[in-house]
C-alpha cells in the first residue's frame, strides 16, 4: 500500500504542473484531495495494515497529504496570475481615449455687472457695506422719514413676515441708517448691494424681486454739484464717455431734494423702443441729498454734516449693457439666454 502512495503522490504531483486552468484544479483537488479522491480512499484501507505497518503509512500519508496541498496552493495562484496577465493583456485600458468633458459654467450677467459696479465704485474710493435682507418696519420705512399711512408706502408695498413688524425691504436704503449708526462720528463712502423685493406687477421691466446697488457719502460741505458730478462719472464709465445721461428732479422723502437719472436707451439709441416705453430713456437710479431727518436718525448732525445717496437698479443696467430687452429673462433659468453670456 504504501507503494500505491508513492504512486499516487508523484502522478498527482506531476499532474499538477501541467493544469492551466481553475476548472481543471479543481477537478484534480476532488480527484486527489477531495473527501472522495484516491488519498482519501488509500487512507481510509489503513485498517487492514498490520500494527507496525499503521504508524509509518499514516505519518507518510500526511505528508504526502500536506505536500500535495501546499503544491495545489501555489499552483493555483500561479494559474490565476496567469490567467489575470492573459485578461489585461487582450482586454488592455487604453488611456488615449478622451475623458469626458466636465461642462463649464459660467457668471449670471447680474454677478458680471454686480462686479463690475464694485469695481467702478471702489476706483472712486467706495467700500462695500452688507446690509440685511429681512427688515424692521422702522428700518424700511420709519427711519427713512417715511411714517405710517404716508401715502410714499403705496409705491413701495412688499411682502410682511408672521413677525409683526417684519418684512422683506424694499429697497437697500435702510441700509444707510445701519451704516450711519455704525459709521458715526467719521464720513462714509459706501455702497450698499442686494436683493430687495416689491409687491409689484411683473413686465418685461419690472420685478418683485430684483437688485440694487445703494450708495451713501456723507461728510463736510458735500453739495448737490458733487452729486451729479459722482453720478456722471460712474456712468461714464459704466456705459462709456459717449453716452448721454439726464437728471430729472423726482420725490423720495428720505432725500431733499431728489433726481433720478436716466441713460439713453442701448437698444434703439434714443429713437425710442418697447424696453425705453418709446420715450429713449431708460430710469437707472434714484438720487437725492441726505435728508436732515434721516441724518438725524444715523446720528449725524445735519447742521454739521451733509451728503447724497442713491439707488440703482442692477438689473436695468445689466440690460442696458447687454441690450437685454426683458427682465424676466434673468429668473428664467433658461439656459439658452444664460449661454450667451
Ligand atoms: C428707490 O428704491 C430708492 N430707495 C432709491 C434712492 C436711494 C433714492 C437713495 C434716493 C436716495 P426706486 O423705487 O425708484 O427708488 O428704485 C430705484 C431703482 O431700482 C430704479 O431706478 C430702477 O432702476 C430699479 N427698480 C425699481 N423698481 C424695479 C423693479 N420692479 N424691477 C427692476 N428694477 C426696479
């Protein structure tokens, strides 16, 4: 028997070296080592051994068991590197395929023209000033000289919070009073950008919710000259030197007195046009110099100090500068209008 054994270990041995493939290994594993392979068989004879033949059979079929098991192991990883190998050969990544393009975004025209306005403002020596978009009732109205049942709170009507007293502003102008209260005793240079809101009909100019960009100077003998002559510049050099602008006295009570400026109309040069309402002219601003009142509620004393402030319209000048003939373009999430910026 033990002659069968030897037998047995060197055609298993031999036969393994020439297996290529995983199925083939297993099918020897269960021919030679398996619960019913040939060892297994040989081994389970070991009771028909005399008693001094037993011990040496079964020491030497252990070692041909473990010897067996080690050689399949190693065969087998070597079967399976092989076969690894052979797959990235013929099925080879090939790195000089195109990726796939991550598609670019780009800047809203609002954010363009946004930077664009800090950028001529901080040249002439503004800072920017963030003021918040959920206001008091005294903030938005009160502070700026404009009290309850003052018949000014029809043009700029807005949507109220549950908190009484609460609601989202209407304009940036109050925060002039919070930079003021922040700002005294020194003078201010300061714009004041953001997103107000307005319970207002929607058309191709007009928005219930839209941005401006407010601006506030106060210091000594700052005059109505100094005013238009900001103004002018600023447009100058937003719209360029050759286009004409004009100042028309108007009313706000948190100003006195009052103008607003208009920009000649981009998109039919002054001839008139459905975006300028025929008329040539495109509103872009309200100005005025400081109220004593409202200069008074910032903590500046009117006697001592003066100065102008306005409000622009961001979107208006984005349309001006595009040549973007309806506003509602902007909130459209439309991806054909934002390509083309
Ligand atoms: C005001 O909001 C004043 N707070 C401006 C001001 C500030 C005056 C400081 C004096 C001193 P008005 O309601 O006119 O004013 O709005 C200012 C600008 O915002 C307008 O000139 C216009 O360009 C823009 N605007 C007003 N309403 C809308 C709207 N519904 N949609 C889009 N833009 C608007």
């Amino acid at each position: 028997m033990i002659e069968q054994l030897e037998q047995l270990f060197e055609d298993a041995k031999s036969k393994l070296t020439t297996l290529k493939s995983t199925a083939d290994l297993e099918a020897w594993f269960r021919d030679t080592l398996g619960r019913k392979g040939q060892l297994t068989a040989l081994m389970r004879q070991v009771g028909s051994l005399s008693k001094e033949e037993k011990p040496v059979f079964g020491k030497r079929a252990n070692e041909v068991k473990q010897t067996l098991q080690s050689s399949f192991d190693a065969r087998q990883t070597e079967v399976k590197m092989a076969q690894l190998e052979a797959e990235m050969a013929s099925d080879a990544l090939d790195i000089t395929l195109p990726g796939r393009r991550s598609r670019k975004g780009g800047l809203h025209p609002i954010t363009r023209t946004l930077r664009e306005i800090y950028r001529i403002w901080g040249d002439m020596g503004f800072q920017v000033y963030q003021s918040r978009e959920v206001e008091t009732d005294e903030y938005n109205f009160e502070m700026l000289n404009i009290p309850e049942h003052h018949p000014a709170r029809d043009m700029w009507d807005t949507f109220h919070t549950t908190s009484p007293g609460m609601l989202l502003r209407t304009h940036t102008s109050p925060g002039q009073i919070h930079a003021m209260r922040e700002y005294h005793p020194e003078p201010i240079r300061v714009i004041l950008p953001g997103t107000v809101y307005r319970y207002e009909q929607i058309t191709s100019r007009s928005e219930c919710q839209f941005n401006q960009v407010e601006g506030l100077a106060i210091g000594h003998n700052i005059s109505l000259a100094d005013l238009k002559g900001t103004l002018s510049d600023f447009a100058r050099r937003m719209f360029g030197a050759d286009r004409n602008v004009r100042f028309r006295a108007n009313y706000f009570p948190f100003t006195e007195p009052s103008a607003e400026m208009d920009v000649e109309c981009i998109l039919c040069d002054g001839d008139g046009c459905q975006l300028c309402k025929h008329t040539g002219w495109l509103e872009i601003l309200g100005s005025g110099m400081v109220h004593p009142n409202v200069m008074r509620n910032g903590g500046y004393d009117p006697s001592e100090y003066s100065g102008f402030a306005f409000g622009m319209g961001v979107e208006r000048i984005c349309m001006l500068n595009y040549g973007i003939c309806d506003i509602r373009n902007f909130w459209s999430n439309d991806l054909r209008f934002l390509q083309q910026f």
